[in-house]
C-alpha cells in the first residue's frame, strides 16, 4: 500500500499544473517563453534577465514549489541569440534541477518581421529522498534509499515576430527518457512524452492609453488530447498590465504587472483552480522580475509586448 501511495505521489509531479503532462508551465509563460521555445532567446534585442517564484496549490503537503534564473542576449554581430536557464522544482520528496542552454538564429523575412530558429540543450537532474517521508513503517526498506538520475535534453523551435504579433512553434524535450520512481526496486513510472507546443499573440491599439494583447498556447502530448490557454492582458499607457488567463479544464487565473521603466518589470499572479482539486487547496502565487540591459538606448524606447 505504502508503494502504491507513494507512486501516486510522485506521479502526481508530472501532472502538477493541470495540463495532465509531465512538462511543468507558467501562468506567466508569457514573461518567459524560452522555457517552452528556445527560438526565443535574443528576439527582445536586449539582453534581459528574469526570475520567477511560483507556489502551487497553497495548503496542499507536498505541492510543487518551483523557480527560475534566466538570461538570454541577441549576438547581433552574428544574428544569433542565446540563453541560459536554471529551473528547480520540488513536489514532495522529489527534486528537478534543470540546466538549459538556448541558441536561436535570427532571420529577417521583411523590415520589420523576424524569423528565428531555436535550438535547446541541456541536462536534468532527478533527486527521490525517501528516507524523511512520513510513512507507517519507518524501517519499510523501501523508504530508506535515494535515487539520483542525471538525464540529457534536446529541444526544438521557431519563433516568427513583429512589433505587434508573433507567432512560435516547438518541441522543447525531444528525448524520451525514463521517469523513475526512485528507490523503489522495478518500479517505472513512464518515459517523458513529446510535447508539441504552438502559441501566438496580438496586440490591438483601442487608443493612444490602452492597448488589448490576447494570446493563445495549444499543447499536444503523444496519447493525450490537445490542451489550450487563453489569456488577455489590458495595457494601460505602456506601463500597467491587467489581464486572465483560462487554463483547459483546470484553473483561472488573475494577472497584474507593472513596468517600472523600459527595463524592469514586475508582475504577479494568482490562479484558482476548478478541477477535482478546487476544494483542497487556496490556490497557487506566482512572482516574476525581469531587467532588460539594452546595447544601446534607442532599443528600450518602445515598449515590448512579449
């Protein structure tokens, strides 16, 4: 029995923001695309650094706990972008620590709408600590071992953009790895799933003070239906983001953010979920802090929109 609830456990990690796939997001996604699209990398002509805090399912023992450190940075002398990530995740007695490197070539389709081409590698680390989890039968010898497992990671993606749209296609985990279940003896879980991921945006000037960008990201994963998110975001003179974001058949969510200057940002969210875990949980926060360096002054004078 201890077995069984501890594989459920753990499964549930994979499953942790309602899309029903193994891949973790951001409600915020859009503040940090290159997590799902490595084309990304180097497209807002500056370099910018983000961070981004979430908490998950507040209320619930054990909810995933997961953050990021990002950089990404044009190469302009080469048209080229690139990025690094690290990202950790916690659900329970398990640990993800992934380690990304991003490289995208840019392409330039007419005077104002960019191509780039996105290529990610990377490596995962996978941490199982049995030995502290709060079971019936502390001298179970199924509860007393570690499992560590060090897995590499290749990804795919485009990313085609203008100064009021764009458009990105990708496949962010190419390799399908067995997921362990730790220091349980043959126990396997899966193997890691491709997702194909395909979102676009929009921005619509209603007049000289607001601005409407709504978004949509579609996900498909090999044996499970297509999942989508929608969200529309309200941009009061350059400077104040308001907006939602629907999530397919699990949660809602309210988002705020604020752009000090060009160059920081600041923006928190928080979502409410609808699905069979409504009623377990106060909900999930999230935090995120973005700073963009600009090469020269003249890029940061126009705002961007993602």
């Amino acid at each position: 029995m201890r077995k069984i609830l501890v594989i459920l456990l753990l499964t549930l990690g994979y499953f942790q923001v309602g899309y029903g796939q193994q891949d973790k997001m951001f409600t915020q996604y859009l503040n940090y695309p290159s997590s799902i699209n490595p084309a990304y990398a180097g497209s807002r002509g500056s370099t910018q650094i983000l961070g981004i805090a979430r908490k998950q399912w507040v209320g619930l023992e054990g909810a995933p706990k997961s953050g990021v450190i990002s950089i990404n940075s044009p190469i302009t002398f080469f048209n080229m972008g690139l990025g690094l990530t690290l990202e950790t995740d916690d659900v329970g007695p398990e640990r993800n620590t992934d380690v990304s490197v991003d490289f995208s070539h840019r392409i330039r389709l007419t005077k104002t709408v960019f191509m780039n081409l996105g290529l990610k590698a990377g490596l995962s680390h996978q941490k199982i600590d049995l030995t502290n989890a709060n079971v019936v039968d502390q001298y179970d010898p199924l509860m007393q071992e570690v499992n560590n497992d060090v897995l590499p990671n290749f990804g795919v993606g485009s990313y085609v953009y203008g100064d009021q749209f764009f458009v990105g296609f990708s496949i962010p985990r190419l390799l399908q790895t067995e997921i362990k279940s730790g220091g349980i003896t043959d126990v396997k879980l899966d193997r890691n799933k491709l997702h194909y991921f395909l979102m676009g945006g929009y921005v619509f000037k209603v007049n000289p003070f607001i601005k409407i960008r709504p978004t949509m990201l579609f996900k498909a994963t090999q044996g499970s239906r297509v999942s989508w998110d929608f969200s529309a975001m309200a941009i009061f003179l350059d400077r104040f983001w308001l907006g939602t974001s629907i999530r397919d058949e699990d949660s809602i969510a309210g988002i705020f953010q604020v752009n000090i200057n060009h160059q920081l940002r600041i923006g928190y969210s928080y979502d409410i979920a609808f699905s069979n875990l409504s009623s377990r949980t106060n909900g999930s926060h999230e935090i995120s802090l973005s700073y963009d360096i600009g090469f020269k002054s003249k890029r940061l004078r126009s705002p961007r929109y993602f």
